[in-house]
C-alpha cells in the first residue's frame, strides 16, 4: 500500500525549485538544458566502461563500484563540458529571446518543459537509488511512496538499465564484496591490511543477522535456529583471523578444516557448514548469501539447528561475516 513519506516531500521540493528558477528562462534555453541532459546521459553511458577499465586494471577497483564511479565521473564531467559550451553559444544569444518570455504562452511551455526535465532527473535519481544496494528501508520507502514509487514505476527501464549495464546481472562484488562458502576451494588475497585497525565485534549486526536467517526459514516452513555459544566464539574467531591475516577463505583449502575448528571448540555434532562474506552491512549480506544456491543451501538445510554468526566489523572497510552450523 502506498502512503506519503519524506520521499514525496524531497522529490516534489526538487521538482518546485528547479521549476520555480525557470520561469524566466525562454523556451529556446529551456529547449537547450533538456537536450544537453539527454546528449550528456548518452554519452556517460558511451565513455564510463573506458575509465572503469582503469580503475579496475591499475587501482584494483571491484567492476561494480568501477562502473558506478566511473559513471557518475563522466555525467558530471560532461555535464560541466555542456554547461561551458552553452554559455559560449546559446547564452549568446539570450538576450534575443528574452522578450519573448513575457508571453504567457512562452511562459507556460517554459514551465511545462522545466518540469519535465525536473520529473526526469528525479526519477533517474531514484532509479538510482533502487537499482544500487542501499539499505533495504531506503528501497523500501522509495518503492512505497505515493509519488516517488510512481515515478520509479513509470521509470521502472531505467533501473533495468542501471543495475543491467553498471552492476551486471551478478552482482556480488557490490552486493556482497566476497561471498564464499566452504566448498570453494579458493583462498582471495585482500590487500586490506589497513583494515587492521578499529576493528570490533559487531553484537547487534549478528543479532540482526539471525534474525534474518530465521524469518526466511519461517517463510520456508523451517524451524528457528539457536545461536550456540561455542559455535558463535569459533565464528567470531574466523572473522577476526581472516582480517589478521589478510586474507579471505577457510584456514585451509580443505573442507575438513572447517569440521577442525568446529570440534576443537567442543562443539558436538555430526554435519556442519559455513558461509562466509565481505560486504558492508547485514542486511547485504544475508542478500548475497540468499542469491547464492550453495549458501541458500546451507541456511535453509533442514538438518542444521544450531548457528554461530561471527561479524567483525572494519568501519568503511565493511564487516566480515562467518556463520557456522550444526546438526
């Protein structure tokens, strides 16, 4: 159900500033803002792929957040570049239209036009804002707003785009920076150590995560699981070595390492499983571990009772979450 929130009220507060600042500008410039908006978007689409390639092959940027940066760099950047060239030509010639500004007609489609372009910019904004993984409220309260959701809605193609051409159609590297379970066999190099520093035990984050773990096995007939003690220490103890030691998988490329752990804790069981993650919050990366089969499978395994959640946080370097299970 759809209500008015404060996203309404920022959305209609842009649309009335821009349009309101347009009232005196003739059609001819008004004309000339909404192609310099189109050619400028266009051409953001054409260039970013060429700057994300730097980023990712001499900065060792994820392609996600390569894309995105790269992509709101060449708006800007053309953005800036239109602007100059307006001033030189269109500008020039401004006075000459002036006069015609005080005709109601001129005024009227002037308005009219403004306010299109403003709905646009809007509306890619949110598109934007839906496409990108923000915090779930934020969606949430886009998505259900009265005039922001319908101007996602109406728009719904631009997200597509965004999410299709920026993020691509798996994106785990934004999503949920790293994301492993403890069949792969792989052990990634972080090059984080600065992350070292300030780092702490997030209590609340692995409250939340169990949470959510537990609303979605609801949702699929499953019955809760507790959070064991042991298993929470061998869990909170992976998350920290893995940010000791820089690096990010299993103590060993071996599955049996992980049943290693798990028993020298004295925790007693007889099947096991852990996920793992790099992202930047709980909610991203209960995400990321849902959209993957491998980790799905582990959290909705019908067997598992127990679980061991295990989030150490880095501040803007993320959190690195291990979750361990138990029979």
């Amino acid at each position: 159900m759809y209500g008015f929130n404060w996203i309404d009220i920022v959305a209609v507060l842009l649309i009335a500033v821009y349009v309101a600042t347009s009232t005196t500008k003739s059609l001819i410039i008004r004309l000339s803002e909404i192609i310099g908006f189109i050619v400028t978007l266009l051409l953001a689409f054409f260039v970013y792929p060429f700057l994300s390639n730097i980023l990712i092959t001499y900065f060792d940027v994820f392609r996600s957040p390569a894309n995105i940066a790269s992509f709101v760099f060449s708006f800007m950047l053309f953005q800036v570049g239109y602007y100059a060239f307006f001033r030189l030509t269109v500008r020039r010639y401004e006075d000459r239209f002036k006069g015609y500004s005080r005709y109601w007609m001129n005024r009227t489609l002037c308005i009219l036009q403004a306010f299109v372009l403003a709905v646009a910019m809007v509306s890619l904004l949110l598109s934007i804002l839906v496409a990108l993984p923000f915090s779930d409220s934020l969606q949430t309260d886009i998505v259900d707003s009265n005039i922001g959701g319908q101007l996602f809605r109406y728009s719904g193609f631009l997200a597509m785009n965004i999410e299709t051409r920026l993020i691509g159609h798996s994106p785990d590297d934004l999503l949920a920076f790293l994301a492993i379970s403890s069949t792969d066999p792989s052990i990634k190099k972080l090059s984080l150590s600065e992350a070292s520093v300030d780092r702490e035990i997030d209590i609340s984050a692995e409250k939340t995560m169990l949470d959510l773990i537990n609303e979605t096995r609801k949702e699929n007939d499953l019955d809760p699981l507790e959070m064991d003690r042991l298993l929470r220490k061998v869990a909170r103890s992976n998350s920290s070595n893995m940010w000791d030691k820089d690096y990010y998988a299993t103590d060993s490329s071996k599955r049996v390492e992980v049943a290693k752990r798990i028993a020298n804790a004295g925790v007693i069981f007889d099947d096991y499983g852990e996920n793992l993650a790099l992202a930047p919050e709980e909610n991203i990366a209960h995400r990321g571990f849902m959209n993957d089969p491998n980790k799905r499978k582990a959290i909705l395994d019908p067997d598992f009772k127990r679980i061991g959640i295990g989030i150490v946080s880095a501040g803007m370097y993320g959190s690195m979450f291990t979750q361990e299970f138990a029979d």
